[in-house]
C-alpha cells in the first residue's frame, strides 16, 4: 500500500501495513488477522463518532453512522440525521459514488430490509456493489432482526457483525428498549439533598442543586424524546420544563400527569408550547371532569384519555403504550415523589439519574424522592447496574440502570459481540409497540 501512517478518521485515511515482517505462515496470518480486526474496531468507531452527532434529533428512529472504505481509504461518510431523510447507508454511498465498488462499509447498525419512508438500504448497498459489510449490532426491530445480513449474505456479500457492539447499544439504548418492550425507555431524574431530601418540610425545592447541574440537566432534556411531571409539580413549582439554558437545544415534549385535569390552563407549561415547536399534552382518566379538559385543548394542549388503574389514577403502563405510539422513545421522569414511586412501584424505570447536593434538610416531614410504599429488607432493595459518578459543579451526580438495556438483547450474541452473521428471527419474534405505524420506526 505504500503508507504506514496510523489510522486516521477522515477520508484520505491510510491503515498500518499488513505486510508481514517475516515468520512462519501461520504467525503472518495472525498478524493480518488482528491488524484486520484493529481496523475494522477503528473504522466502526469513527462511524459511531457520526451517528452521535445527531443525538436526541432522530426519533422515533434510531441514531446510524456509516464509513465506506476502499484500500484503507475512507472515500465515503454519512450519518442519519432526522426521521424521513436519508439513512446513514445511503449518505455514505452518495459521498463515496462510484469508489464503493468492491469497496468495505462499517455501519453501527444492521441496514433495513423493509420499505417504510425510504427504500431497504439493502438494496442500495446491493446495487453499489459493495464487497464486504462490518455492522455492529443487529437490529432489534422485528422487521429486520437479522434479515438484513441475510439478505447481504445471500447475495454474495461478505457480512460481520459485533465489532463495537458494546457502544453501539448504548448510542440506542432508547431505540432498544422501545423496539424490545413496546414503551419508552423511561429515565427517572432528582435531585436530592445529602440526607434525601427533595424539598423542605414547607415544600421549598427552588433550588436544591447549583446552576452547573441545572444547565446539565437541560443539556439531559435536549437528548430526550418528552418530559414528564406530575401536576403536583406543576400547581407547586409552575415550571416551563424548555432546554433555555441549553443554547441550540431542542425543547421535548412535554407530558403531564393528571389523571384529574387540575392543570391550570395558563400555567407556563402550556404557555410555553405557543413559543416551540414541541406540544404539551396532559394525561387524564375518562373519569376526568369533561369541563376542565375542555378548558385545556382550548388553550392549545392536546388531552391524552388513559385507562385508569386500580386506584383510579393514570396506568403507567398504557401511558407508556400510547407514547410510543406517537413517536416517543426516550422519556426523562422528573416529578415529585408522587410521580416517581408511581414508576418504581410499577416497575418501569430503566434508568436512574440522581443529583446530590451538600446540603442537609432534616424534617421527619421533608420528602424523599420515591414515594412509594418501598421495600422491607435491604436484600429486596434494587441495585443500580452500571453505576457512574461524576463532579458537577458542587454537586454529584450519580447514575445507572435498574433494567439494563443490554440484557434485553444480549441473549442473542450475535447482537452483542464480534462473529458471524445471526439467522433471522421469525417474525414475531420480538414484540413492537402495541401501535407500530409509522411511528415506531421507519428503517
């Protein structure tokens, strides 16, 4: 190849010599093998690098990076930057034209087989005449689900799967989830004092973390799908929930929890949607007075009608169903803790974010985040996997998953480490959103 330059990240990039030094056949062999392999990881990083750029803006589809290379050339790049343009693969193939052929694609995750607002990419990469194809996990959509690489195999093209697939999820964690159990994935947020308190006995919380954790949390809304507080929150705190001091974000959309249809009709949260492009929606009960949910769709807010639980509140879970129907992957919780032991008592928080300021409350009537009924041995208690923990500002902010994405396609290893292309599923395999359509996903 002539050039022994490090692997770079931009077209024009030339890989290490594969030549061997010298040594038996087998030793040579190796040595290409882990150099191949070192590439392959290098290239897929650099598309994984792509597809988080358009973090938080593709929904309900996932985030997709994908690097052509020729030679140990990159001739072509491309990401998927919004839901109805372009995927990834066919970005890629556009800016590389006619280098493609023969050529090696690295994609962060398996391309579509299926019509939905654009054509399989399949049939693109086919067409382009692309020799090999390096994807890094498989997609957990059941109408892909391995059929893509099967598809490609087929075909005569040469198909890895697994290299980075660790990063790779958790670039889609969400898109997992919402793919995998037919809901959002739901993270819980709080904040909390060092003793675990979310307010004063008084109900005073305005403000329990400095203004570093405050922007850092808008910069978490602005990489989610919705919000949502409980009206509690709002007739308490009146917040705008918007990414303000966020530059350049994007507000979610906001989601309040009301089985009752208390909300004000003038408060900030829906005077807010007058000035975004992101709607306000309230989820009542049938039950809930049809005078007062009037008031609130002619103040502009859309009324999402939710069967009601045992307890005559809102059903989280059918909650969770109907937003994804409409598009929604990724939902932040940051309500009281009301809102929040409504979500743990049902079971359906993936992932915890808590802020812990040094501050201490005290007051046997200071609540703590979770109000539910809890639990009566520490042995029951939930542990968070994968926990992490960071310095922002004064405060700390720790995190992890109590229902960790990975496991929800791990048992498929194809999906999760380097090897052979998997058999598809069968469909059906995978349950979707109990209302696919065209927003559950369009790859």
């Amino acid at each position: 190849m002539g050039d022994d330059r490090a692997p770079g990240s931009s077209p024009g990039t030339i890989l290490p010599s594969r030549a061997s030094a010298g040594g038996a056949a087998p030793v040579a062999g190796r040595a290409r093998l882990a150099v191949d392999r070192e590439a392959d990881r290098h290239f897929m990083r650099r598309a994984l690098d792509l597809a988080a750029r358009a973090g938080g803006r593709t929904h309900p589809n996932p985030m997709v990076g994908a690097v052509i290379v020729r030679d140990g050339v990159v001739v072509g790049e491309g990401y998927h930057r919004r839901a109805g343009e372009p995927h990834a693969e066919v970005e890629a193939l556009r800016s590389a034209r006619d280098q493609a052929r023969g050529a090696t694609l690295y994609v962060t995750l398996e391309p579509c087989c299926h019509h939905g607002r654009t054509p399989p990419c399949t049939e693109a990469i086919l067409a382009a005449g692309l020799r090999r194809v390096v994807v890094a996990m498989v997609d957990p959509d059941p109408r892909v689900a391995g059929r893509g690489l099967s598809v490609l195999a087929q075909a005569g093209v040469e198909v890895a799967v697994g290299v980075e697939a660790d990063r790779a999820l958790r670039l889609n964690e969400a898109y997992v989830v919402h793919r995998v159990l037919g809901r959002p994935m739901v993270t819980a947020k709080y904040a909390m004092t060092l003793d675990g308190r979310i307010a004063t006995a008084r109900g005073e919380s305005r403000w329990i973390t400095g203004p570093r954790a405050r922007r850092w949390v808008h910069r978490l809304r602005d990489r989610v799908d919705a919000i949502l507080v409980g009206v509690g929150t709002v007739l308490a705190d009146d917040p705008s929930l918007t990414v303000r001091w966020h530059p350049g974000g994007r507000d979610p959309v906001r989601v309040i929890l009301d089985s009752h249809a208390r909300t004000p009709p003038d408060a900030q949260v829906i005077r807010a949607a007058r000035h975004s492009p992101a709607p306000t929606w309230v989820a009542v009960t049938p039950q809930a007075p049809a005078v007062r949910t009037a008031r609130l769709e002619a103040a502009g807010v859309q009324v999402l009608r939710v069967p009601a639980d045992p307890h005559g509140r809102v059903s989280i879970l059918h909650l969770l169903r109907e937003l994804a129907s409409r598009g929604i992957v990724h939902l932040l919780v940051e309500g009281g803790a009301s809102v929040h032991g409504s979500f743990f008592a049902a079971g359906l928080v993936d992932r915890v974010v808590a802020f812990i300021a040094p501050k201490l409350v005290g007051g046997r009537a200071a609540p703590g985040p979770i109000g539910d009924p809890g639990v009566d041995a520490l042995a029951a208690a939930p542990a968070l996997h994968r926990p992490t923990w960071r310095r922002i500002g004064e405060d700390w902010m720790i995190s992890g998953y109590l229902r960790d994405p990975a496991a929800l396609v791990c048992d498929q290893p194809p999906a999760c480490r380097e090897g052979p292309p998997p058999a598809p599923r069968a469909p059906g395999g995978t349950p979707g959103p109990a209302t696919p359509g065209e927003s559950a996903g369009t790859r």
